[in-house]
C-alpha cells in the first residue's frame, strides 16, 4: 500500500492511498494514546485535510476533514506517526472515528474514566479501536468494535 501526499492550490492537503481503507494495518493502543496527547497539545488551527482511497474497479471513497478541529488533529497525528505510511493514516482515522463515537453514542461515553488530569479513555476501549478494521469510510463499525470490549462494558455499564 502506497500513500501519496498531494497539495493543493490553497493549502489544502490529501493523502491518496491506493487500497481501500479495509487495507489499513491495527495499530497499538498506545499509538492512539499518543496521538490523543499529541492532539490535545497541538494546533488550534489547520490546513483543510482529506483522504482518497483507490481500489480499482470501484469508485474512490473520499474522506474530508471539514471540521478545523479534525484537521489540526490530523496534523498532531502527522507529526508523531507520519501520514506517509499506512500506519500513521491508520492511527489517525482510528483517533477520528473514535472522537466520533465518542461524540455520537451514548454507550461509549461509560468507557470514559475519570483521572489526575481529567477524563481518559480506558485502555480497553483504545484496544479494541487500535485493532478493529476500519471500513470502507474509514470509520468503526460499531457492532466490531463493541465485540472486542468485555460485554458489562460493551452494554454501557459505568467503570
């Protein structure tokens, strides 16, 4: 799998993969540990992003960032795992997806915990987003993902 970074005419970035984003390698929990911090230490402000997936004969799948707080965490991501390698695009649409289902489902938020600094995420729940595949959108599946967590917590019992 190859990525190609591509600039536009106003600063808008794409990175261009010529497999489908199902191809996209697990990651490690704590790569997704690091991209949060990273994240949460990084850039108010960024260039638009997006990804274009290529698998012949099928149409491209695009992806793009519209929400300026999801491309400046693509660019935390960029400068620890890289976006030139499946593997960082991985551990950056794997933060994306899982800020979404944090933001979008009920359920998920019971893996939130409270910490010295604040709210974590539990490390099963980073697991089990580092290792689910992505599909097609580069997102979660839900039903995937929710059968690699212990089912107390996959039915949203609290920590």
């Amino acid at each position: 799998m190859k990525v190609k970074t591509l600039i536009g005419p106003a600063g808008e970035v794409l990175h261009q993969l010529d497999q489908p984003a199902t191809s996209l390698p697990a990651v490690s929990g704590r790569d997704l540990e690091q991209a949060l911090e990273a994240a949460h230490a990084g850039l108010r402000k960024a260039p638009a992003r997006g990804f274009r997936f290529l698998a012949p004969p099928a149409a491209p799948v695009e992806l793009r960032l519209a929400d300026p707080d999801a491309a400046a965490w693509a660019v935390a991501v960029e400068r620890t795992a890289g976006l030139n390698t499946p593997h960082g695009i991985s551990v950056c649409l794997r933060l994306l997806a899982l800020v979404a289902l944090l933001a979008d489902t009920f359920w998920a938020r019971s893996w939130l915990v409270r910490g010295g600094s604040g709210l974590a995420i539990h490390p099963q729940l980073l697991r089990a987003a580092a290792l689910v595949p992505l599909t097609a959108a580069g997102g979660f599946d839900e039903t995937a993902l929710r059968a690699l967590l212990p089912p107390t917590q996959a039915r949203g019992a609290n920590i």
